[in-house]
C-alpha cells in the first residue's frame, strides 16, 4: 500500500460507511467520477479487493473486513493530528456556519446565538434552516449542508457516523389558546382538552400514533388521540390558535414567552390528570465536524444558550 494516500483510505472509509458514492465524494469535496478514479487507484496499491459491489450496496471481503478497522483508527488519527495544529481563533473564524432547528421549541435562544456569534466571531456567519424530515436532515448532515442539527429526537441507534446529546427537556404543562375561547374559560379539564381540536408545530412526517408523545401518553392511559393538525411553521400555528379554537401543548416557560408576544393568546395549566410528558431537543453532528474547532466552538455556543434559557426558567419559577 506504499501508493496509497490518506485521502483515498479517508474516502473508502466514507464509502462503505454511507453506502453510497456520491454521498462519501460530497463529504470530500469531489465529484462521484474523481471518486471512483481515486478508488480504482486505491484498490491497484492494496493489491485486492476490500470490498465489491453488490446490487447498490458495497460489501467488504474478507480482506477488508481484516483491515477496514486499522484504516479507520488511522483516518482518524490523522483527523486529530491535523486538528491539534490548528489555531483556531473565533475573531479570525469566516466560516458559514448552517443550524437546522425545531420551530416549536423555546430554547435553545437562536436569537442570543446569533448576538454572541456576531461579537465573538464578526467575520462568520451563521444561517438557521428548519428541519424537514429525519432522514433528508440527516443527509443533510452527512453531505455538509447543515453543521449542527436540533431535533425532537436523537438519531438513529445504527448512525454510527453521528453523534448527539441531549441540550434540554420541558414538562409540557400548559397549553396556548385564544383570548376568546368559545369554550373555555379558566380551567380547563381533561374532557375538554380531548374534545377540542389541537395544532402541533411539527415536521416530521411520521405515523399519526407516533407523531407526539402526548398521544403517545394517552392511548397508554386508554383515551383516545387528539384531534390534530400538523403545521411546519410556529408562526402559522401561533396566528391559527389566537384567531381559532385550536389548542397548543407546550411547556409553561415556552407559553409565557409565546403569549407575551403574539396578541391574543392567554396560557393555561393543563387538567391535573394529563399524563405527564416532556419535550426533549437533541444536538446531533456529523463526525466529519465532531474534532473541529470552529464546530466544537459552536456547539458549545448552543449548549451556553440552551442553558442559559432552562436556568432562566427555574429562576422565572
């Protein structure tokens, strides 16, 4: 293997971690046809095959299967040497940075994000997108187009090339709802909360079962599921609920802030015997972007303002 480079071991380990040529030449910055040419190069310095393929996926052989995990440990390393050189300064940082974030969540505050990227790093910019669904985010992820993903639920167990923690978890204990409810007055109870129509600011298109974890909650308890409507944009939903008799679950921090700034929206403790749920955000990136500095840098930055809100909260409380 002495013609062999470590762009080409980095790509064929990219390759038969996404299954999928243009997705590893994307991770490298290459066309699918430099790729392939790099990979036929690859293959004559090993002398071998490490894999075939078979159908759409690539499979390793049994010389492959003997080397693939050496030839990760030493992209990696090369990863973290090149990484440890760096200088990493967040006033020189010109980097776009892209944050894919759920709209039905309080925190993190994308609004002090941005502030503090703006005085800490000027030169760089940071651009929020709204998720769309799992699988096309995390695509997303993996060809570069979104850096840091913030989304309702973790990644898949078997998405070995991502990683994720959790930044925070509401109790979702009140609901938004119009001023001028015709049904409503200043209790309300769990007949009425299940009678009336719901508005969820989602965007996962998931089975109606498993779309929220309230449902979730009460089938479990033997009611039925709520009547809802799934809207991608909290500013539709917000404007709906406060010109309509929709409801909106939500937790008592994130229905404060909503009602303090949309006309015509009043919160509301959710009936005693609701089952109690919570609504967790999740920080998932790409390993491509784990050991980098500026990312690092980033996530951390997301992590001080998820913080900040959750301890903003119990304070308020």
């Amino acid at each position: 293997m002495k013609n062999a480079d470590m762009r080409q071991l980095e790509l064929m380990c990219a390759l038969i971690e996404t299954q999928s040529l243009s997705e590893a030449a994307a991770r490298l910055g290459m066309t699918p046809s430099a790729a392939s040419q790099s990979l036929s190069r690859l293959r004559a310095a090993i002398g071998e095959d490490v894999y075939v393929r078979h159908g759409k996926a690539y499979q390793l052989t049994p010389r492959g299967h003997q080397v693939l995990g050496g030839l990760r440990t030493i992209v990696t390393r090369w990863r973290e040497a090149l990484q440890a050189i760096e200088r990493f300064e967040p006033s020189e940082c010109s980097l776009r940075f892209a944050v894919s974030c759920v709209g039905h969540s309080v925190t993190p505050d994308l609004v002090r994000l941005h502030a503090d990227l703006r005085e800490e790093a000027p030169l760089a910019r940071l651009d929020f997108q709204v998720p769309l669904h799992h699988e096309v985010d995390m695509h997303a992820l993996r060809t570069g187009k979104i850096d840091v993903l913030c989304a309702s639920a973790p990644p898949p167990v078997d998405a070995r090339d991502l990683h994720s923690e959790r930044l925070c978890s509401h109790p979702l204990t009140h609901v938004l709802l119009s001023d001028t409810h015709p049904r409503i007055g200043n209790r309300l109870s769990l007949t009425q909360y299940l009678s009336e129509e719901h508005l969820v600011a989602h965007y996962r298109n998931l089975d109606p079962a498993s779309r929220s974890p309230i449902d979730a909650a009460l089938l479990a308890r033997g009611h039925s599921m709520r009547r809802s409507t799934y809207v991608q944009s909290l500013w539709v939903c917000l404007n709906m609920v406060a010109r309509s008799a929709f409801l909106m679950t939500m937790s008592a921090d994130g229905a404060d802030r909503l009602a303090r700034q949309v006309r015509g929206l009043r919160p509301l403790p959710l009936p005693p015997d609701m089952p109690a749920v919570h609504s967790e955000l999740h920080m998932i990136w790409h390993e491509r972007t784990h050991r980098s500095q500026p990312h690092r840098w980033l996530r951390e930055r997301l992590r001080e303002v998820s913080r900040s809100a959750v301890n903003e909260t119990v304070e308020a409380s």
